[in-house]
C-alpha cells in the first residue's frame, strides 16, 4: 500500500531534519544496504570462526611441542 500524500509530507520532514541533525548518519545509511549488512555479518562470523580454530590449534601445537 502506497504512502499518502500527507505521509510523503512528514517522511520528507522527517529525513530533513535527520539529515540537518546528522548527515554522517544519513550518508552511512544511504550507502548501506541490507546485502551489504548481511555479508559484512557473515565475514564477521567467518573471522571470528577462523580465530577459535587458529586459537585451538596454536594451544594443541603448544601442548605437542611441550612434551
């Protein structure tokens, strides 16, 4: 369902003021989009698996190397 002409009204005041309030915010927002958000989500994810494993490997070579 479309937005009605007073809606479009008090959306564009509203994006006025946040952009006179805030314009880095506004910016980061305009340039990011929900595929981004979801792939820098599952990068983290990746990195911080990749992380555990290279900790639990470095503690078993320790263990290996101390015997």
């Amino acid at each position: 369902m479309p937005l009605s002409e007073e809606e479009l009204k008090i959306l564009r005041e509203i994006e006025a003021q946040l952009n006179a309030s805030d314009p880095q915010l506004v910016d980061h927002v305009s340039r990011t989009t929900v595929y981004r958000h979801a792939l820098r989500a599952i990068r983290d994810r990746k990195s911080t698996r990749l992380n555990s494993s290279h900790q639990i490997i470095s503690y078993a070579v320790f263990c290996l190397k101390k015997k």
